[in-house]
C-alpha cells in the first residue's frame, strides 16, 4: 500500500518496482483528491492534502525514478490532469488549481529533463469514478438537487453528450508511452468529450 501524501511511500514504491522488476521505463501517475465545497469553507487541511496528493506526488514519484532513468539513459512520465484545470467551475478550487499545477510541471520538466526524460499529460473529461461520485453527490447536496441531476447537467455541458470512459483515457496514455510518441514530450492531450475546445 501507497499513500502518496507520504514522501517516504512513493521513496518505497520506486525502489521495490526497480528491485522486483529490474527495470522501470515509465510512471503512469494518476491518484487524486478533491475538496469539493464554497472556496471560503474549505480549510488549510483541506487544500494541504489535495496539493500533496495531486501535485507534490507527481513531482516526487518522478523524481523518485529520476537517477534509475538517467542510469538506462531513458524514462518517460504521463500524469493524468482534468478539464477542470482549463475550465472555470465553482465548488472544486483546490482541484483545479492542483490540476493546472501539474500541466505546468510537466511542460517545465519535459524542457529541463529532456533528452532522457519524456514527461506528457492526459486531460479526462469526467470519468465515472469512486472520486466523482462522491463529488456527484456533494456537489448535488450544495446545489439542492439529486445526484440523477447533477450527472444530467454535467452530461449536457460535454460536446459528445457522454460521460469518457476509463478504456479511452488509457488508450491515450498508452499512445503517449508507445515508439509512435517518441517525439512528443511536454503535450498535454485531452480526452474529454470536447469540453475543453
């Protein structure tokens, strides 16, 4: 078990992979949190814990792996990011900013760490996961309407009218890790039903 709010877990989890693996090419970082709620209720804790999870975590996990990268002279890094960070929507300030900080990261040391390190990001849209459900419902509760509503609202505000699937999202960062991408670094490829155009 990993808690990437915790420095000396994503230490642990670089060094077993390497260990048991032997060699590890790429991180795939995707864990996340969200403090849903008006910006003027949410505390310190709360935006500590979304900007260590969404943010430090990616920039330690990657620097976790950084010297065995530059050892194999290769490494490459997709974070996962959101519509959010690109869009303006109330309630999710943490959120969002955490996402925004992390486009920015990646673009910054896709420049710094290059030629070795190739690092790109994937934009979802809205993924029906544990996270969104719980920011459904909280996000209903605040706006005084069921969840069934919040999830029409949210539905309609996509282009494609759809909810992005998990399977969608990995197809795009497997693309962004396979030779087909070997000249991409520092993009930032949405998948999102067009709700960032």
């Amino acid at each position: 078990m990993v808690n990437v709010a915790h420095p000396s877990d994503i230490t642990r989890m670089a060094a077993e992979a390497i260990d048991k693996l032997g060699r590890v090419d790429a991180l795939v970082y995707c864990p996340a949190v969200a403090a849903v709620g008006p910006f003027d209720d949410l505390t310190v804790a709360q935006w500590d814990e979304v900007m260590n999870v969404n943010v430090r975590g990616f920039a330690l996990a990657t620097l976790a792996l950084l010297p065995h990268w530059r050892s194999i002279g290769v490494g490459q890094a997709v974070a996962i990011t959101s519509q959010a960070a690109r869009r303006g929507q109330s309630l999710i300030g943490p959120y969002t900013a955490s996402k925004a900080a992390v486009e920015g990261l990646v673009r910054a040391l896709a420049v710094e760490l290059a030629p070795t390190v190739r690092l790109n990001a994937v934009v979802t849209g809205i993924v029906l996961t544990n996270m969104i459900d719980r920011d459904f419902r909280r996000q209903a509760e605040l706006d005084g309407i069921d969840v069934y509503e919040m999830r029409r609202r949210t539905e309609a505000r996509i282009p494609l009218g759809r909810v992005q699937s998990a399977e969608a999202v990995a197809g795009a960062v497997s693309f962004l890790l396979s030779p087909d991408a070997c000249d991409i670094t520092g993009h930032v490829l949405a998948v999102d039903g067009g709700m960032t155009c």
